[in-house]
C-alpha cells in the first residue's frame, strides 16, 4: 500500500498549531512529513534547533521527517555529500535533493554511513544517471515537484513517463497532492494549491490521490500544502481504509453470498483497488442495487474489449436471482453507464458491466446508474485487473 504523507513549514506557524496538525495526521494514518529546509533563511545553528525539535516529535508520533535540500543549502550550513553530520545531529530521516550535484557525489549521497534516505528530484533523470552506477539505482528515491504557479504543473503524460522511467530502473517514486483548504500556505507567499499534476490543483483531496493511485507506479503521495482541514484527512483514512479491503473483513460475514468466489475474484483483480461513486436509478431492483453496492470485489478481467469493463463473478455470486427485463429509453447506453445483464442473456445474467463507449440497447442489458461525472476521467485510468468498489454518491 501506498505511504501517505503531509508537508508543513515550521517558520509560517505557532508551535501549538503545528502541534496539534502533526497529532491529527499521525491519528489518521499519515506516515512521513515533508518540509522545506532550504527555504528557511536561518544559519546552522537555528536550523539545527528548528528542524531537530521538528523531527524529535514527528518520531514521537510515529512518523518520519523528509527535508527539501540543495547544494546552497549544504554550502551555507557547513553539510557535504560525504560529511550529512548535521543532518544526522537533526535527526532527519530522508533528504529530498531539490537539485543534484552535477557529478559523482551524489553516490556518496546514497551511500552515506548514517542510513539517511536519499531523494532526488524526479525531473533529473539524464543527470542522474549519468552519475549515479547502475548498482546504486535500487537504493534511489525520486519524488517529483511541486507547482505553486497555476497552469505550471506535470501534465497527466508528462508525470506517467517519468513514473515509467523510474520504476524501469528499480527507483522508489513519490509525488504531491494539493489540500483545497482555503488559505493553504507553501513554502513561498502563492496560496493556489501545491500539486504536482495540474488536472489536480482543483479536485477534492481524495480524488486526486484515488486518480494518482490508478496511474500506477507511485510509492509514497504527500500533500504539498497544508492545513489540510479535518474533513480531507478523515475521507482520505476512510478511502485507504476500502482500498486495503479492511472494510470487507468488518463488515462482511463469512457466510455472505458476495463472498463465495472471493478466492477465484481475486485473480481477476489482482492489481490495484479504486472507488467509484454513482448514481443509481430510482426504479432498479433489490438485486440490482446489491450486486452493484454490496459486491465489493468488482474487476475486469483483462480482455482488452473497447466498449466495457466487466464484473463477471457477480453472475456466479448472484446466480438463480432473477433480473427482469426492464425498459430504458435510450436506443444506446453512453460511457460511464452502469448496466446489469437480465434474463434475456440468462447465461450472463447478474453481470454488472461499466459502459467505456457508446453500444446500443439491445434489451439484454438494465441501466442501472452512472458515474457521477466528476469522477469519468478515472475511466481512462482503470485498466485490467483492477478492483473497483461502487458507492452512491
């Protein structure tokens, strides 16, 4: 599973408030905390205090403190890729390299003898392996930026890429998600979200870290700004809470019909998890609304077909129900429509199937709902062997 983190920045705020966001994020889940060190316009000594009371309580809750680093920064604190002493003294546990060092120090960076992680910037890839031996790439992190100018950001191909490169490679990758509290403060005085996609900078919070997780290739995603408010923290736990399937094992029976072919249902979805949410007709029936919110292991299974998705064990958990054929006025069902096959395709029946483009109504098929349209462009991320939950909006 994914390692989810927050970022703050110590100079902007009381320690009483940066106290009390640090014990809210580590309550829900967060793992790692980012913070810019290179920003703060302070000597070695101030640095030390700062940043070492920082890490102290980041380690008290649980968590792990990353800093954004430069070779300025190294120069005016006294720091060299083959002496991280201070950093060590801080008690920093990774060092994200903003910029590199344009030669061979930055192996001496990953092999340094006090285990501090090292992260590079994953805009660097020509530079860094130009310096950094083959043997190195397991033990490299890259973490892209963030943008705080609107319109400046990755574009969803350009951040896809560079993900591919550095899995490619053996590299961890993370990446930055963007709170939509009013007033969220970065680094430097723009206040207009700090993500590093630009289709992001304006979602709901959970949104976009369900849209990065169906990219794929993506091991830790942190908030660029911060507050994030109360709200975004508890329904980004709640959605890793589903994702993990931990809601199955509370909430299912042993004995629940939806959990029969669990085991084969798991080899059709065999990847990543994601939730979608929908509208539902008003007149589908009881069946109807239960194969599409109560089976939780909906998944394609692989076959690369253009006009759907399809859920195929929901015909084997829901099997011997009827589906009566039920009128829909369109001659065509339209992307993002949810259908089940009924009774006049009964070796099918029960099927719940996802419309990706348009197909006619055959009269095999009930509509039974639709993506909600905010969430259709997750459609062109949601490959094969994915698991998909469906929830009401």
């Amino acid at each position: 599973m994914v390692k989810l983190g927050v970022s703050v920045y110590p100079e902007q705020e009381s320690a009483e408030e940066l106290a009390s966001y640090l014990e809210r994020v580590a309550a829900a889940g967060f793992k790692k905390v980012f913070t810019s060190m290179f920003s703060v316009d302070e000597g070695a000594d101030a640095l030390v205090e700062r940043f070492g009371s920082l890490a102290a309580r980041v380690h008290e809750l649980g968590m792990e403190l990353s800093v954004d680093v430069n070779p300025m920064l190294f120069d005016r604190i006294g720091a060299a890729a083959d002496n991280l002493e201070i950093f060590h003294r801080m008690g920093i546990d990774v060092l994200r390299m903003d910029m590199p060092f344009f030669d061979e120090r930055n192996a001496a960076l990953i092999e340094n003898p006090y285990g501090i992680g090292i992260e590079f910037n994953a805009m660097m890839e020509d530079l860094l392996c130009r310096f950094i031996p083959a043997e190195l790439m397991p033990k490299v992190a890259v973490c892209h930026n963030f943008y705080p100018q609107r319109f400046t950001a990755e574009s969803v191909e350009a951040y896809c890429q560079m993900n591919s490169f550095w899995k490619a490679r053996g590299a961890r990758v993370g990446a930055f998600v963007s709170s939509q509290c009013e007033g969220a403060r970065g680094p430097w005085p723009v206040r207009e979200g700090l993500p590093t996609v630009e289709d992001h900078r304006d979602m709901p919070l959970e949104l976009q870290i369900r849209h990065m997780l169906l990219l794929g290739d993506v091991d830790e995603i942190l908030i660029g700004n911060e507050p994030a408010t109360d709200e975004e923290l508890t329904a980004v736990g709640a959605l890793m809470c589903k994702l993990s399937g931990e809601e199955e094992k509370e909430d299912r029976a042993a004995d629940d019909p939806t959990r029969q072919f669990d085991g084969l249902a798991a080899l059709f979805g065999a990847g990543e998890r994601t939730l979608l949410h929908i509208d539902l007709d008003e007149d589908i029936s009881a069946v109807e609304r239960s194969i599409a919110l109560d089976y939780r292991r909906h998944s394609d299974g692989g076959d690369g077909t253009e006009y759907m998705l399809r859920s195929r064990m929901t015909r084997m958990s829901y099997r011997g129900q009827a589906i009566a054929p039920r009128a829909w006025a369109e001659p065509m069902f339209h992307r993002g429509d949810i259908v089940v096959v009924n009774d006049n395709l009964e070796h099918y029946r029960a099927e719940l199937q996802v419309v990706l483009k348009d197909m006619p109504n055959d009269g095999q098929r009930n509509h039974i709902g639709h993506i909600v349209p905010e969430e259709l462009f997750l459609l062109d991320a949601l490959g094969p062997r994915i698991t998909f939950l469906l929830e009401e909006a």
